[in-house]
C-alpha cells in the first residue's frame, strides 16, 4: 500500500540555523505533497503544499522542493525561531482519493 | 479557511462501553476523513466519511468496530465501540474542499480505563 518515510526523526537545531526534513513516497499516482506543524496538545496545521506540476514553492522562511523522479520531497526551514520548534509531518496523497498518507513525523527543536 | 469543530474534547471510558466523537464544518465540504493519532505517533488514516452512503475503511479499520455516520455535507460521526485500552488515543476529523487543503479539528483525547 501507500507509504510515507521520513527522516529525520528528530532534530536539534540552534537558533538561526536552517532546518530540513526529507520525505519519500511510495505511490506514484500522488500529487500532492502538504507539509503540517502540530505543536503539543494542538491539532495539526498546515504550513505549506506543493503539487506535482511545481518543482519549488516559498513562503517566507519556509520552503518546499519535490523530486518526482526520485518520489521525494523536503521542507526547509531558514533563520529558525523557538517558536518553530515543534513536530512536522509530511503527507502525501492522490487527487482521485485525496486521503492523506502521512510520514512518521520529526521533533524540531530550535535551541535559543 | 473552514471552521472544524469537534467534540467531546476529551472523554474517559471504561472498557466495553462504546463513545460517538462528532464533527461539524461551518460550511459545505467534499470530503471527511476520520484519523487516529496514538500518543507520540504520526496519523493514521481510519477511513472516509462518505455522503450518503457506507465510509470506506482502510487496512486494520473495520465498520464494527468503528461505524461511521455522514448524514449531510457538513457533519459526520465517528464511534469507537466496545472500547479496550489499546483504544486510547487522540481521534481527529479532517475536512477538504475542492481538492485543496485538509483542516483538522481540535481532536478527541479518549482514555479507556
């Protein structure tokens, strides 16, 4: 079936370090690529999406890039904040179905 | 953006007992989606809330075990029936529109005692 990886797990970063989770996807047929940030005890929030027919996306210090020859995709974080520590998930899914198949998520800490 | 509002928040059950979550969308959606997030884990995909006809499940989910409502295009229910402990977990109701982006509601922290 359907599978999302994600790595790394967890990540330490310094304050204004740059950050960056990678994802792979096993289906091929997905097309789209979303990118959420659940800080504890909150739901999960998206923060940015990428589509297949695009190889980059950006907004701000967050930035997406997908490589559909390789099936995967990664989130940059630039100039990182406190504020950003928290888990990211990568999701993947098919228009046909649009269910979200989700990686296992990654623990940012951003160090002060 | 759409409005998600999910309850109850949290419950505390005891085994064998059944609990209905609900989801309401403060406007018209295409799809709902029921998931499962168990404590430090990633979401997991329940099944599909159809309009009008049986939710589709995926691997592992059974309709007996977890039967599924969605009576119109803004709400939609979710049971978890004859609870056990393996059945704590936080349940999130998910809603789409137009092939664009998912919103979550707040979630349902359930505790089977």
């Amino acid at each position: 079936g359907e599978n999302v990886e994600q790595h790394p797990s967890t990540l330490s970063v310094q304050e204004g370090d740059s950050a960056v989770i990678k994802c792979t996807y096993s289906d091929s047929a997905s097309n789209y690529f979303p990118w959420y940030k659940q800080e504890l005890g909150k739901r999960p929030q998206l923060i940015i999406d990428i589509r297949s027919n695009v190889g980059e996306k950006k907004d701000q210090r967050i930035a997406v890039t997908l490589n559909k020859t390789a099936k995967h995709f990664s989130l940059h974080i630039t100039e990182t904040q406190p504020e950003d520590s928290a888990v990211y998930f990568c999701a993947a899914s098919r228009s046909a179905t649009n269910k979200l198949i989700f990686g296992t998520g990654t623990l940012l800490a951003v160090q002060p | 953006s759409a409005v998600i509002s999910q309850k109850p928040s949290r419950d505390i059950c005891q085994r064998g007992t059944s609990l209905t979550i609900q989801c309401q969308v403060d406007s018209q959606v295409t799809m709902m989606f029921w998931y499962r997030q168990q404590p430090g884990q990633s979401l997991t995909l329940i099944a599909t809330a159809n309009q009008g006809s049986e939710a589709t499940y995926e691997s592992g989910f059974v309709i007996d075990k977890f039967p599924i409502s969605r009576p119109n295009l803004t709400f939609s229910t979710l049971t978890v029936s004859n609870m056990s402990p393996e059945d704590s977990s936080i349940y999130l109701c998910s809603a789409e529109w137009d092939s664009t982006e998912a919103f979550f509601g707040q979630g349902t922290r359930l505790t089977v005692v």
